[in-house]
C-alpha cells in the first residue's frame, strides 16, 4: 500500500532526500517544484517504507488505506501527476557530489526574518559552515507567514515551526526579536549599515507584506481591506487592524483575486464559527466573524477559470469544509441574477465568479456593493466586505536598495545588487522579498540554500571580514533596545499561549499585544 502527501504539505522537501527509490515528485532540480503546493508520491513505485512520513515536518504524509474522508481525494491527486506528467519518472540517476570549500570557524551572520526563507537559510548555514548566526524579528515571537500567514484551519502545516525550533536552540544561534531594522536608530532601529559593520554577512528575508491595490472608486472606504491587512487580523499578529463592517449587512464578501490566500481567507470567513474556535484563530476575529455571520464568499477572477492562480489541491479542498456549498459561474455567459440581492440566510457557500473586473466599491460611509463588469453585463453586488488578493510586494528598508518597479530587493543569484548593478559584499535578499511573492514554504526552501551557496562563494573567493571585535554588536543591541527578547523569552510566550489554548480546548491563544508578549516574556517596555 503506497503512501500519500496530502494538503497540508509544505514542499520541504525533506521526504524527498530520504526516499530510498526517489518515488517524490517534483524534486527541488525538476520544473514544477515551489510552484505546486504539494509534492506527489508515485504509488506504482513506492515501496510503503514509511521513510518520507518519519520525515515529513508537519504531518502530511499517511498510508492510502489510512486517509480521512477529507483527505481521500489526495490519492488520486498524487496519482493523477504522474499520469499528467509522463517525464516524471521515479528511481535514481548520475548523483553529483558538490565540492566543499574550507571557510573561516569565526564567521558571523545576521540573518533579518524568521519565515520560512529565513528558517532555511539558518538551517543550511549551520549544516554547511561553521558560522555563529545572530536572527532578527520585528515582532516578539518568530515565524514570519508560518505564524501569521498560515491558515488557522490548516495547523499542520505550522509544524514546520518547530523544526526551526530546534535550530534557535543551538549553541551557535543567538535570537533578538522584537527588534526592527531601519534607517531611524533614534526610534530604536538597528541600521543596515550597523548590520554591515557588525557581522561578515547579513541575509534579509523580510517577506514581501504590502498588498498592491485595485485602483477603482471606495477602495479607501471602511469595509475594504486587503488579504495582506484580513489574514494578519485574524491571525493574531499585533497591530493588525479588523475590517470595520456596518452592522445588519448582507452576509456576503467579495474578494478579488485567485490565488491560494484569497481561498483561504475565502474559506476563513465562510467556515462556521463553532469550527474556527477549536483553532488558533484571534479571538478578535472571531467575535466578528460570529457577529456579523458572513455566510456567502464571491471570488472574482479576472480571466477565464484556466487562468485561475489557486492549485488544484487548494481548490478541491474546499469541497470538504462541512456545510458550505462551492458554486462556479463563468462570467462572459451573464451575471447569476441571485447575486444582485443579499445572500440567502441559513445557507454558506463561495461562490467563484470568472471573467468578471471590480469596477467601484459604493456605499454610505461603508462599503455596501461591489460593482462589476463582464463584457457587456454590469451588476451591484450587495456586499459588506471587499478584500483585495491581487499580489503583493516587499516593504522598502532604508539604507537598502529597492526596485520600486517590480517590489523587491534587486538580487543576482541572491546577492543584492547597488544602484551600479554590482553585487554589495555581504549583502543577501531571499525569499518572497528577493523573488517577490511566488511559491509557497519549498520555494523558499530551495532559494535560500543557492542563496547561502552564494555566500560560501564568496568567503572562499576572499569576502571581506568585519573588523568589529565580536561583543560590540550585542552591547550595541542593549543600548539602543532594552526589550529585546533571547530565545528563554520567546519560548516564556510559546508556554503561555499554549497554557491559554489548553484552558479552551485549543492549540493556543495568541496574545495581539506588544505589551503582553514582553510581559509573558518577564520584559516590559520601558
């Protein structure tokens, strides 16, 4: 019986390197990897080993014989690729064997984020030199979009958390969160340049957070809000500002994109609140979500339905969230008539409505429709929330170069490129704000670890060294930034959000609040 990756895949990768008959598809070296949301085992070849299911970090992979009936569906999903790919096949071919140059023991690197490109990028410093890494975060608790990106309903996938975990606990490793890196040291920033000056190497693996906008009319009015801004509210992460919706409305959300987020923030909003509250969910947003009862999504593609931006496995899933029916209307054959009133009370469902552009969002100091066009046929769209999934880009950082253009860091090979299109020394981007915001958890994977290649190149062509003695940089921190938090810190307010959940029956609560994480931690601003 062979086994099968299911949704909450995160394209680590890992299972592929253990497999011993490489029946795990697509590798990091072949077309497709970072671009499919999951990996695919070919079930005529695997040997039921149960190596990959040993290695998976977050819980992805079970025997065939063994799925839910939410996840039976990914038997024939896994199956169904190597159908649709005949040039995929399994078994081994010339194995190459890179060429480890010898580096200097006393290199020290700063690596700036803690998503996922951040967490690889450590993981391959540690595994390939023998560098002392020095990780930053802006916020008191690492993660990145693991923590504050990743659905609530999809806990698994969070897992991969606790394999970076393991690597802050490392002798080698030194954590500083809560701690922003800027041009402003007079608010508390740490610079780029002091960064540079400090360590022999800086990674910045800022993620890409700023939402791009749609351009029409009442985009500013309360009740429209990006996926960027809705998926960080519920998420819990601190600071996040709810979309503010006017009371007694339609029960209907109207978002504008295809993407993976937009169904998940789709998902989000549709599911019933009895099952959000046993998941991590903010309990901000819950109180919302239950007061207001949005019971109808409708997802505007702008092209036909093969255009689409969601994976297969992402949509086929939502057929699975209990009660919650799944519609599809093409657009360019007319708008469904039912659209133009409030969505029906005592039924949940998304709806997916292609060939259709957001024309203006209307309302009486809040939004109360969406217009919308398709071809010829035009419609209101009664709806009392407008969220905008449509793409999105790095946040610029002082002191750093920044293509305004494309929204990210300039890199070549994961160097960042000066205003002269040479590589600054010791300078890297990786990550959605390198490669801008495609592919998921593998994608960043595979980025960070040619990004780190780069690196060691670098040192071993003769990369300048900081001159900086090596206690400058944490007397530096402590002056400029009283709450900083080390590693005891974060793991005080993991403890504490777990305690909180396990009192409701749930994973944990999050705090939402600056002030409360640092007195979890046993620090308090100053």
């Amino acid at each position: 019986m062979a086994f099968v990756i299911t949704q909450s895949c995160c394209s680590d990768a890992g299972c592929v390197s253990v497999c011993p008959v490489n029946c795990i598809h697509p590798t990091p070296e072949e077309r497709g990897f970072g671009t499919s949301d999951i990996l695919h085992i070919d079930p005529q070849a695997c040997i039921d080993c149960g190596a990959c299911a040993d290695a998976c970090p977050v819980n992805a992979i079970f025997p065939a014989d063994r799925l839910g009936a939410r996840d039976a569906i990914f038997a024939d999903i896994n199956a169904a690729y190597y159908r649709d790919n005949p040039d995929i096949s399994s078994g081994w071919s010339d194995v190459v064997y890179p060429q480890i140059p010898r580096l200097p023991r006393d290199l020290r690197v700063a690596i700036v984020g803690t998503g996922p490109s951040g967490g690889y990028a450590l993981r391959t410093l540690l595994d390939r030199t023998d560098a002392h890494v020095t990780v930053f975060d802006r916020l008191p608790t690492p993660g990145g979009l693991v923590r504050a990106g990743v659905a609530p309903d999809h806990p698994s996938t969070k897992d991969v958390m606790k394999t970076f975990d393991i690597l802050y606990r490392d002798p080698r490793v030194q954590m500083a969160t809560n701690v922003e890196v800027g041009p402003n040291p007079a608010s508390g920033q740490i610079t780029p340049a002091e960064l540079a000056e400090h360590f022999d190497a800086v990674f910045y693996a800022v993620g890409a957070s700023q939402a791009r906008s749609l351009g029409i009319p009442g985009e500013d009015l309360p009740g429209s809000t990006s996926a960027t801004e809705l998926v960080a509210w519920y998420n819990a992460v601190p600071g996040a500002a709810g979309p503010r919706l006017r009371a007694g409305g339609s029960g209907r959300a109207v978002i504008v994109g295809t993407g993976n987020v937009a169904l998940d923030v789709a998902r989000i909003l549709v599911s019933p609140p009895a099952l959000l509250a046993a998941t991590d969910i903010a309990d901000r947003a819950l109180d919302l979500l239950r007061r207001q009862d949005v019971h109808e999504v409708v997802i505007l593609g702008r092209r036909g339905q093969d255009s689409a931006a969601y994976t297969a496995a992402e949509y086929r899933a939502l057929s699975t969230i209990p009660g919650v029916d799944v519609a599809v209307h093409d657009g360019a054959d007319g708008l469904p008539a039912e659209l133009s009133a409030p969505a029906a009370p005592g039924r949940r469902r998304i709806v997916f409505l292609f060939n259709t552009v957001p024309e203006a969002a209307t309302g009486a100091g809040a939004v109360e429709s969406v217009g919308v066009r398709s071809g010829r046929h035009v419609a209101a769209l009664p709806a009392d929330l407008l969220v905008r999934s449509i793409g999105y880009r790095a946040v610029p950082i002082g002191g750093l170069p920044f293509d305004e253009a494309t929204g990210r860091f300039p890199v070549r090979d994961g160097r960042l490129l000066g205003a002269d299109g040479e590589p600054i020394p010791g300078v890297y981007a990786v990550g959605w704000a390198a490669r801008g915001s495609s592919g998921g958890i593998g994608a960043n994977k595979q980025h960070a670890i040619e990004t780190v290649e780069s690196f060691i190149a670098d040192v071993a062509a003769g990369l300048a060294r900081t001159t900086a003695p090596p206690e400058a940089f944490p007397d530096l921190l402590r002056r400029r930034l009283r709450t900083s938090l080390g590693y005891r810190g974060i793991a005080a307010i993991d403890r504490r959000e777990r305690e909180r959940g396990a009192r409701e029956g749930r994973p944990r609560v999050k705090f939402t609040d600056v002030g409360d994480m640092l007195a979890a931690a046993g620090r308090r601003r100053r």
